[in-house]
C-alpha cells in the first residue's frame, strides 16, 4: 500500500460502553479533520506477529456534528482481533487504516418528508447511531423509528445517548428496544425477537407518510437482514428502498458463483494517478491481480461484503462472483466489486476514485 494512502490516528479516550464492547475517539494525527459520510467505516490494519491483519469498523460519530471521530468494537466470543484491540489499546496508542469507505449511505435528492426505519441488531448500532443523528439534524421533518434488538438491557450500546435522543426529538423519532431475556424490564420495550409478524406491525404502526418514500437501513446479523428484507419486500416495499451493512464475512459464501474463466485478461488500471497494464489469470480476481503485481489497492473483507475494493468499470464486461454490497442501480452505473469481480473481455478499464 502506498503510505500515503494509509491513516494514523492517536487514541484519544476510550469509554467502555458495556460489559463487552467500547469506543474509541480518534485525533487524526496530521491534525487534518477527516472527510467521511454518515455510515462508513475504517479498516484497521493491525500488526499481528509479521502480519498486517484488516478488521473493519464502522464510525459512530457524525460528519458535521461531531468534531471527533470514533469507533465502537464488541468483543466476539474467540475472534482474534476484537478481543485483541480491546485488550490491548490504551490512550495515547496510535493506530492505522485506510481511508473512509462504505455505501450504508442514505439516498440524497429526496422529498425531505419521509419515513426512515433503522433496524439493528447488537454493534450493527454503530453504523446506525451515526445514520440517527445526521437524519435528526438534516431532516426535521422526517420520521425516524430505530428497532434495536438485543439479548438484554447490559449489551444495549449508546443506551443513555438514544434515551437522551428520544427525549429532544420526541416528535420525530422513536426507539423501539426489542429485548430476547424474558427477564426483560425497561419500559416500554417489547420482550422477543423481531421476526416477519412483528416488524410487519411495527412498521404499520410507524408509518407516517407515503411508503413509497420510506427508507430502511438495515445491519446485523446476516440471517436477521434475510428475514427483514424478505418481510420488506412481502410487504410491498421495493428493493432500491432497502440498504444492508454486512458485517459478517462468511468463510464460504452459501451464493458463492465462480465463473468458469480459462483465459488470461488484459486490462489497464488507473490508480493513485499512475496506469498499469495488466491481465488476470485464469479463476484471478482483479484485485488478486493487481495485489500480485505489488499495487497495493484498497481493500477489507475480500470477500464482496464491506465495498472498501469498489472500482469503477469504464469498459470491457466483467462478473461479480459474491456482491452484499452494490444495487442495481450501482452497477448499472458501472461499480464493480474488485475483491470478488473477474474479467471477461480483453479490453477492460478499471478506474478508482481517486485515479
Ligand atoms: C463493513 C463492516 C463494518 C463493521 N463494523 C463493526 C463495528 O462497528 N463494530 C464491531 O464490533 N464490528 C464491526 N465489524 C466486524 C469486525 O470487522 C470484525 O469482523 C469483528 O470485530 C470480529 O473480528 P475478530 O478478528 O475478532 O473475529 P474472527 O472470528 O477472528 O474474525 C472474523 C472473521 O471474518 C474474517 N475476516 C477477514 N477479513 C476480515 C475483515 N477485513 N473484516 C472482518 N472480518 C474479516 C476472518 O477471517 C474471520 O473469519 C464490521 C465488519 C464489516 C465488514
Ligand atoms: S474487499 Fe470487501 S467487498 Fe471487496
């Protein structure tokens, strides 16, 4: 990777938000304040041994509203590097990554009058929580219902934050806590998991204005996504209305389509200000491609999940054997994903944003 592409940051606090996850507020340490939009992420890149290890991470806090930044992670049962960053950053730390990335954006060039439902489940917050403030400062006339569901009251993250939201903005926003411990006391929470029937209800309820404007934001686990966006569309809602951040990177992906590509493919690459002629390998990704010619581009999960390798095809036909990530309408516009993308014309033209 050039080093000029990579980020450093000083830890500059961190809160423990619960028994198991905490946030870390970050000083960019060139002073510089860092361009990013409401609901991307960071990828850390984290030294283990003689490796660097990337681990994504969604920022919390709010471009224009929020002067710092910061991170939030939860500790996952046996992950490595969860457990490892909470166990090991202190204040003052620096750490790295790479530039903001992430398309769990809202749509602009709306009606500013409209219905947003932002679903999440445990750290699929994060995301959200930065989603929740932009929408409350920049549309005031909109609608906002959170369903946020977690096993019980202690795992709940920015609990005291959304309680304080929910006060201020009590009009246009409300906060569903759906709890799954029967045990469950807050007021006002609903005791169970959201499943077809209550989230099909909990929208009817919701619903203030025209559905066809309505927008749903959805992050958590990857089987609570599948359940909601079904319900969605059984409901009548259209797909271009849904947008999901994945977090889960599945080590076999259960849509996994390779795509039988016996030939070599040339292809010219303009990244960082520099073009490179190129070919894939037969079964090669571009990326892989790309990576074994020692151009460092930019990337997280490698696996069509989080959009950190998104590029932009100008010519030539290529196929995506995994994509979470980009509609319809992306690709029609030309994004390719190039961790999972492979090349089936001689004369493709990858761009990056940045080329
Ligand atoms: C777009 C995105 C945003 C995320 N935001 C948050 C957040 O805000 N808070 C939070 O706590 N977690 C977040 N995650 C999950 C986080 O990146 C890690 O997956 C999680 O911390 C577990 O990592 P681990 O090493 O502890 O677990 P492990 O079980 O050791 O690893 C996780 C699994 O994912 C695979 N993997 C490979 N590369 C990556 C990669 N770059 N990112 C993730 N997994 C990878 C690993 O091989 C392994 O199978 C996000 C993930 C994505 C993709
Ligand atoms: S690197 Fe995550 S989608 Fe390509």
């Amino acid at each position: 990777m050039n080093n000029n592409d990579v980020l450093h940051f000083c830890i500059d606090e961190i809160k423990r938000e619960t028994n198991t996850a905490a946030t870390f507020f970050l000083k960019n340490v060139n002073g510089k304040a860092l361009e990013y939009k409401a609901g991307q992420f960071l990828t850390l890149l984290v030294k283990q041994g003689d490796k660097i290890v990337r681990r994504s991470y969604s920022i919390c806090t709010t471009p224009g509203i929020e002067q710092n930044i910061a991170i939030t992670i939860k500790r996952k049962i046996n992950g490595s590097i969860s457990r490892y960053l909470l166990d090991h950053l202190h204040k003052g730390d620096i750490i790295s990554s790479l530039a903001p990335a992430g398309r769990f954006l809202l749509t602009t060039g709306f009606s500013k009058q409209r219905d947003i439902f932002l679903l999440a489940a445990g750290s699929g917050i994060t995301p959200v929580f930065s989603l929740l403030k932009k929408i409350l400062t920049e549309e005031p006339l909109s609608h906002v219902t959170l369903l946020y569901s977690n096993s019980n009251e202690e795992s709940i993250i920015y609990k005291n934050s959304l309680d304080k939201l929910s006060h201020e903005h009590a009009k246009e926003f409300q906060c569903i806590h759906i709890i799954s411990d029967p045990g469950n006391k807050i007021p006002g929470a609903i005791t169970g998991h959201l499943n077809n029937q209550l989230l099909g209800e909990l929208i009817f309820s919701g619903l203030q204005f025209d559905p066809g404007k309505a927008v749903f934001m959805l992050c958590g686990p990857t089987a609570y996504m599948r359940m909601a966006q079904l319900t969605l569309l059984f409901m009548g809602f259209t797909i271009s209305q849904i947008r999901k951040e994945n977090f889960v990177v599945p080590e076999e992906h259960p849509g996994l389509y390779l795509p039988l590509v016996n030939n070599t493919h040339p292809f010219t690459l303009h990244y960082n200000r520099q073009i490179y002629k190129l070919e894939t390998q037969p079964q090669q990704t571009i990326l892989d491609a790309a990576l074994q010619q020692h151009i460092q581009l930019p990337y997280s999960c490698k696996g069509g999940v989080c959009g950190t390798c998104t590029a932009n095809c100008r010519q030539g036909k290529i196929v995506m054997s995994y994509n979470e990530v980009l509609t319809d309408d992306d690709i029609k516009s030309g994004l390719i994903l190039t961790c999972t993308g492979y090349i089936l014309s001689p004369d493709a033209e990858i761009t990056f944003n940045k080329s």
